[in-house]
C-alpha cells in the first residue's frame, strides 16, 4: 500500500515570524488519521524569519532531528551545548530524562528553512546526548540515522534508518523492503515517482506491505527515505 500525503493537505501555522507545516497533528492541529507513522511523531516544515526562533523549552522521551535546508540554526541547551547548524547539516537530540534547549535563525535578514522531525524511542529514561554532522555531498543513497552509528551515520535509539537519497533526472533507484517494515518518503525537492505514483516537492508517501520500490527522478531531486519498524 502507498498513500500520498500532499503538501498541501498537511496542518499549517502561520504565526508572523514561523510559517509550518504540519504532516501529523501538532500543537493546534489535529487529525485522527494522521497521528503518527509509526514510530515517527513529528515532521514539521518550518521557515522562520531572521533573527526568530523558539525560546528555552523543554522536551522530554524523544528524538528530534534537525535538517537545515538553508539558512543556519542557533542552538542552546541545558546539556552546555551552544552550537551553529548550517544548511545541509542534520542534528539530533535525544530529549530522554528531560532537556531545555532553544533554535534561533542565526541571521537577521535572512530567513532559515528547515525540517523538524520527533522520533519515538525504543524506550524512556534515555541520558540526553546531542549530535551533528555534515555528510558529504554525494549522489544516490547516503545513510543518515542508524541505531549502530554504522557508515558513520548519526546514532538513533530506534529499530529504524534514515537515508537521504540524492537523484538526477531521470535516475532510478530500487530499494528491498523487510516483511512488515513501514516505509516513510519525503519530498525534500524535486519530483518522483515510487511505484508508479507520482509527487513533488514537500509531499510525502506512506507505505507499508509492499515488498520493494522502484523510484524514478522526473528531476533533479532529494528524498528522505525513513525505514520503520511495524506498529
């Protein structure tokens, strides 16, 4: 099964400073049907205006994932971290036993772009830690999250991966799926299509007792492929 969640079907918040968009239900947006997909909680869109961001708040039992698309994170947390995320590095915090941070645009003028995505973990009570990491800029298939850090990939407490996958016009790539495994796809850029099914920039696809994919750039493109335990 493959359903296409539209861009422009997801919950959106514009507050001024913040404009978001929600593909699960989050703060003032809910949707029954969209709660979560498996163990992912949260992908919010955001663009925030120079010089804004969100205040000291805190979090507590998950995994939140930065990607900056452009622009640049400031970031400060109650673990002593103070620390710049530039576009096209990710950052992830383990909120686990408790945490206070806040994200900043580091530019005045220049507004920052970027996705936020919660990951349930495996279990509460995790130590919080904090990671980032630039990866090299390389076609096809790289590998951004894992539970064993392996091909130097972020650290995640969750039976899951994230691999960001990098395509040209026109390229294919085919990817194995595990007996009950659930697939997430996000459109970071560009058009696909995955299994025939067609979708741009921002949409995404939710998939599950399918055996394997075939996905075709219609252009230059960017995808977020998350691999997901079953529910």
């Amino acid at each position: 099964m493959i359903y296409l969640r539209k861009a422009q079907d997801r919950g959106h918040a514009n507050h001024g400073w913040l404009d978001s968009y929600h593909t699960f239900s989050f703060a003032d947006y809910y949707d029954a049907n969209f709660m979560g997909f498996s163990a992912l909680r949260v992908i919010n869109e955001d663009v925030i205006d120079g010089g804004q961001g969100f205040g000291t708040h805190p979090h507590k039992d998950m995994e939140i994932l930065t990607y900056v698309l452009s622009g640049t994170v400031e970031h400060q947390d109650s673990m002593g971290n103070k620390e710049q995320i530039p576009a096209g590095e990710f950052q992830i915090m383990s909120a686990g036993t408790g945490v206070r941070h806040s994200e900043y645009n580091a530019s005045k003028d220049v507004p920052l772009h970027l996705y936020q995505i919660w990951i349930i973990p495996e279990r509460t009570g995790i130590e919080p830690r904090y990671a980032q990491r630039r990866f090299d800029d390389v076609q096809g298939r790289q590998l951004v999250l894992s539970p064993d850090e392996r091909e130097g990939s972020l650290k995640v407490f969750q039976d899951m991966t994230l691999s960001r996958w990098v395509l040209k016009q026109d390229e294919q790539a085919s990817v194995d799926i595990d007996a009950g495994r659930r697939v997430w796809i996000q459109v970071v850029k560009g058009d696909v299509t995955v299994n025939g099914e067609q979708a741009g920039t921002s949409d995404a696809f939710a998939i599950w007792d399918e055996k394997s994919l075939a996905i075709v750039a219609s252009s230059d493109a960017e995808i977020l492929l998350f691999d997901l335990p079953p529910v």
